[in-house]
C-alpha cells in the first residue's frame, strides 16, 4: 500500500525580495493539484541559522585539512 502526501515543502536558493517572487508563486498556483501557496518571510533567526551553519562547516574545513601552522 502507497503512503498519501498532504503537501510538498519548496525550499528557495536565496532570499528574494517579495514582489521579485511574485511570478513563481503565480506559476505555482497554476499547477494541477496546488491549493494554496503561501510565502514564509526571512528572519532574523534564519540569518542566525545559516550563520551557525556556515561556522561550523568552515571550522569542519579547517579540522579536515589541520590548516594549522607546525
């Protein structure tokens, strides 16, 4: 037996200006089986996420390649 979905989650690439997204939500709605799409607004905590994010990797980076000075 098949599981059902309620619903798919779209994540962006980048965060764009509301009005400059406009179209692909347009376009989104516009496909079969769509109810609604609905924008998620950019935070503070989101910045803080990617920031945290982006840290812990350059430090994995840095382990990786022992970067240090002998």
């Amino acid at each position: 037996m098949t599981d059902r979905v309620k619903a798919l989650t779209v994540v962006l690439d980048a965060d764009y200006r509301d009005d400059d997204i406009e179209a692909l939500v347009d376009a989104i709605k516009m496909m079969r089986c769509v109810a609604d799409v609905r924008p998620e607004i950019s935070t503070y905590e989101d910045y803080m996420h990617r920031a945290r994010v982006r840290s812990d990797i350059f430090n994995d980076v840095i382990k990786a390649f022992d970067l240090k000075k002998p």
